[in-house]
C-alpha cells in the first residue's frame, strides 16, 4: 500500500524530532511504498539535509514554517466577507474555552449548566472544525491564505472575538500585543491549510495518511481526510499539547490562554477525526483522552529502539564499576541535575569510594547556562580531594561527553557505571533509561512521565526533586550487588520484549492492514464498456514492482464533486516506461510542472525517478 507520513520538525532531516524513529519504520517496511511530507520549523534543519533515504520513498515534499513568502493573492469582496467569518468563528471558539480546560473533553463550559456540557462541548467543536475547514477550502479557491492571516481583518476579528460577550477573563484581559502575537503564531500554524499537497497526484493518491505526532504535523492529514476521504492514523511519543503547556513560560498569560485553545482544539478535532491513535506509552494515552480521544480508537504501541549497540554491555554486566553511578541524557533544567548532586553529597556520606559520572551536553544556550551551574555546584559541593600534601586531587564528579577516546557511545558510557540514575522532573518516554535496560543495568529513576511504565518494577522509583530518597535507593543497590545483578538482568529481558524495532515494525504493519480493511475502497476500476471491475485494485497494487497488465480505467467513486474531473488512473505495468532506465517501478513519479496550483508558503517537490536509488536525485524548489 501507499503510505503519506506527515512530520513536522524531523524526518527525512537529519535532525528534529522523531527522526530515527521514522527511519526505522520507513526502513523495515520494505513491502510498503512511502510518500513523506515534511514540515521543516528552522533555516538551520533545512541546511543539514536529508538521512540518505530507502528506496520505498518514492517522494519527498517539503514546506516551510519557519519562512513565509508573501503569496502575492489578493482576496475579491466576497473573499473577504469568506475569510472574516470563518476566521471570526474559529477566534470565537478560543476566546470562549475555558482556561485550565482542555477542549473535546466533558466540562468546557460552566459548572452550572453541567448537564448540557457534552451537547455545548460537541457544538463548539463542530465550530471550529467548519471554521478551520471553511479557511481550508477558502485557501484552495483562492489560492492561499499567508497574506489574509497576516491581514489586519484577521487581528480586528481576534479583537472582536475577544471583546463578545461570554469570552473569558483572560481573552478579554488581551491586549493590542497580546493580539498580534497570538494572530502571529495562529499564521504559522494554519500554514498548511494553504499547501497543493491535496490533490489527486497528492495526498489524494495515498491510501492513508500516518501523522507522526499531533499538532500541525497532523492537519494536511485532517484537509486530506475532508478532501479525499484518506484515512488518518495519528502516533504521538509525545502529545503536542502538553508540550505546549511546557513551552514559552515567560508569555502573558492571556497569549498562552488563547493559543492553549487552539492546540486544544486541534486536538480535540484530530483524534475526533483519525481512524486509529497510538500513543507511545500510558501517560501519552492519558493525555489523549483528557482532550476527548475515544477509547476504541486508541492502540498502545511503545516506541522501537535498536538494541543491536548495546548487546556487548547488555551481555557484560560483570565490567561495570561497583562505585560508579551513571547520569545520561542531555543537559537542560527539566533533568534537575541539581537534585542529583545534593543527592550524590549525601551518597558520599555512606559511601566515601562512589563516583559520578554525568554524561551529555547542551542543546542550546539555556542548557548551557545551566550545565555551567552544575559545574560551579559539584565544585562547591566536593571540593579536590588528595591523599597527601603531594597528590593531586580529584572530584568525584565529572563531567563528560560521548565520542572521545573513553566514552566512544552511549553504550560505553551505560557500561561504564554499575547503577544508572535519572532525575528528571518532566519526562515523556525515557528513551535513555531503556537504554539503559538493555545494557542490564539496575536503575534508580523520579516517577515522572512514562518511568513506571518503561521499567515495570526492574528498578527503583522514587518522588521528584527529593533528593534524600534518591540517595537512599542508590546506596541500597551499591551496597547490593547480587540485587543489582537481578534487577539489571530482569530490565534487559523486559527491554528486549517490548521496546525493539521489530515489534513497533510489526504493530505498524498490523494496524496499517486493519485501518485499510475497514475503509471503502476510494477507486472504482473501470472496463472498456464503462463497467466496475471488482478487486482490480488491491491495496497491495502499490507494492514497487509491477506483475499484472490491465487496460482498465479508474474513476473516483464518492468524495468531492471536483474530484469526479480527474478521475484516478488504475496503478498497472507501464511496458513502455520499463524500456527506460529513468523509469521508476516503485510508484508515480509526476513532473513538477503537474502538481497543481503553486503553493503560498515555499514548497520543494522532490520524486526519486528511480525505486532502486538511495536518495532523491531531482530537486526542484516552487
């Protein structure tokens, strides 16, 4: 079958978010054929490029969201009277959310008309998806919408909206730039609403989109679902929504109001929409259905990591250092790498020989700010110790990165340590800890996130930011090796069990068959007398490499009238194309000049003319 994955931030890039785990998904479902389309969010993503790409990638579309080209449309009369209702109502449905309150669940209105809360929920989201798909089919007729956006029309309706009667406190507490900045960031957003990626040679051609995350990753597979009627299957690690909550703490309070409104909208209406959702772990699922995700739609699939690097240490846990506690991850402020210290000055009250060793760097300049505060801290607090008036001290506590000479990997870094030590006070999935467990070490973790749910009772658990617990359950395992030993062995097992690229492979392959075998078929084949052709075009007629010969036609049955004009051609052999070597057996491959209307943000269309290449040989930006 053909697959369209929806990224934001990540794959094919070589950096961003979910990156790796996408290749690997891309990569050990070779019978599938993939069409990505990428959102990019920085200049700097763009610059790095591409992961080199398999061969069942048979398109890459990209679009800015971090550059926005003015798409030169102006909008006619009856345009604009279009635009401002559609944005008026999808304003007015964030000025009326009640802050604190997720929207799509059961109490988005007041506790007084409590009884009448889920028929008030469902309108409201009935609004916002009308207002959003309204903008949607406004941007395909007139070709765009970046400029009306970013028009003053849209600002006085967000004004407006915020100044109704029955908006909350603090969108009426608004101000002018609150107001900009809130437009602003809603421009960015509704971004793909103005792509050509929703036409037949499109999405429109898939025969289901996968969403790697929530969020505006997720809307093209929203306007393809509204469009095309393509099935929409949403995957979230980390559900787009709380991140919000995390981010942009120093804004007012009535910007994080307003925007927590959209997203919560967003997201109310993706998993309303999506055929499946599998959230990565329990605290992802319970995040889903707070914002209104149904139960029946929702399939846990843990992420897949390869354990192949961390075999050696896995298999090798006599090598460890008994004294040595291990810290991995990189440096920023949510990992309370503080908490860990004072911890540690405690540990070394009970165990003068222990060492620490904290492995990782800075993202950015606030995790460098604070890995410089670290430092200062461990100094102060364990100042160089000597043997004698001759010897040179040295710190128990230092501070490492992986790739030089005595801690080449990660895996070297696991192994290098008896006991592994996380202290984060926010936490998604602990990728980290599970690499951990493969290399069969015991593991003493905050109950955050997903902790609980990654180890399963083959480590110790203690509160955040406490940092006398966390001393006690460390030297309770440094004083106990043969409980190391068991813990360390019975984390291994469970890591190899569940958290392995072959079964997230395997759980994707599965899911993608069920979604498919519960979705009429969108392609009615027909023969020369204009009749229907039965079973003539299977799902698996996308797999690359062609075996049967048809003069069949096809047509779109159902959907939107406008689809009805380019009916859908019937995927078959092309003998004369086999007879040229740029011709591809792995899928379409349309010339740039037919992929529809130019967009209104900057676009890059890249097909591979060949199956067997490794990457994209065309490049052509629009």
């Amino acid at each position: 079958m053909r697959i369209g994955l929806l990224t934001e931030g990540g794959y094919p890039y070589v950096s961003g978010e979910a990156g790796l785990w996408c290749d690997r998904l891309v990569r050990g479902l070779g019978q599938h054929e993939f069409d990505v389309y990428a959102l990019t969010r920085s200049e700097r993503q763009e610059a790095r490029g591409w992961v080199p790409l398999p061969p069942q990638v048979s398109r890459v579309r990209t679009a800015s969201l971090w550059d926005a080209e003015d798409d030169g449309v102006v909008y006619g009369r009856r345009a604009r009277r279009r635009f401002a209702e559609h944005y008026g109502e999808l304003a007015a449905t964030l000025s009326t959310t009640v802050p604190g309150q997720v929207p799509g669940a059961a109490g988005t209105v007041s506790r007084a008309d409590s009884e009448a809360a889920p028929d008030q929920s469902a309108l409201e989201a009935d609004r916002f998806a009308n207002a959003l798909y309204g903008l949607a089919e406004l941007a395909r007729d007139e070709g765009g919408l970046p400029r009306a956006l970013r028009s003053e029309t849209a600002v006085r309706a967000l004004e407006r909206a915020c100044r109704a009667p029955g908006a909350h406190r603090l969108a009426r507490e608004a101000r002018v730039p609150d107001l900009l900045t809130v437009a602003a960031r809603l421009e960015r957003a509704l971004r793909p609403l103005s792509l050509d990626w929703y036409e037949d040679d499109g999405l429109g051609a898939v025969d289901l989109c996968h969403a790697a995350s929530g969020g505006t990753a997720a809307l093209p597979g929203l306007l393809a679902r509204h469009f095309c009627e393509v099935p929409l299957l949403v995957t979230e690690y980390g559900v787009r929504l709380r991140a919000h909550y995390l981010r942009d703490p120093d804004s007012s309070p009535s910007i994080r109001a307003l925007l927590a409104a959209f997203h919560g909208r967003l997201a109310a209406e993706t998993y309303r929409r999506a055929a499946l959702i599998t959230p990565g772990n329990a605290h992802a699922r319970r995040w889903q259905e707070r914002c209104g995700a149904d139960r029946a739609k929702l399939r846990t699939v843990h992420p897949g990591m390869d354990a192949t690097p961390f075999a050696e240490a896995g298999e090798s846990p006599e090598c460890a250092d008994p004294r040595t506690l291990v810290w991995v991850g990189r440096v920023e402020p949510a990992k309370d790498l503080v908490s860990l210290l004072h911890a540690f000055a405690e540990i070394r009250k009970e165990e003068p020989g222990a060492r620490l060793r904290i492995v990782g760097g800075s993202a950015d300049p606030e995790g460098a700010a604070y890995l410089a505060h670290c430092k200062g801290l461990a100094a102060q607090l364990f100042p160089d110790e000597a043997d004698g008036p001759h010897a040179v001290g040295s710190n128990p506590v230092s501070f490492e990165e992986t790739g030089g000479p005595e801690l080449p990997s990660r895996a070297d870094a696991y192994a290098s340590g008896a006991l592994v030590v996380l202290s984060s006070v926010v936490e998604g999935f602990p990728a980290g800890l599970v690499e951990a467990m493969f290399c069969g070490r015991a593991t003493v973790s905050t109950d955050v996130g997903a902790v609980v749910e990654a180890i399963g009772g083959t480590g110790l658990v203690v509160p955040p930011r406490n940092p006398r617990a966390l001393a006690e359950a460390c030297v309770a395992l440094l004083r106990d090796p043969e409980r190391r030993a068991r813990l360390g062995a019975a984390a291994r097992a469970r890591a190899l069990e569940l958290f392995t690229v072959e079964q997230n492979v395997a759980a994707f392959h599965g899911i993608y068959l069920d979604i498919l075998s519960r979705t009429p078929a969108r392609r009615v084949v027909l023969d020369e007398t204009g009749e229907p052709v039965p079973f003539s075009a299977p799902a698996e007629g996308h797999v690359p490499g062609r075996w049967t010969e048809s003069t069949a036609r096809a047509a779109v049955r159902g959907g939107p009238g406008w689809a009805t004009d380019a009916p859908v051609r019937a995927t078959v052999r092309d003998p004369a194309s086999e007879k040229t070597p740029a011709g591809t057996a792995g899928g379409p491959n349309p010339d740039a000049s037919d992929m529809g209307p130019p967009a209104a943000v900057p676009l890059t269309a890249i097909d591979e003319p060949s199956a067997m290449a490794s990457v994209p040989v065309t490049e052509g930006v629009r």
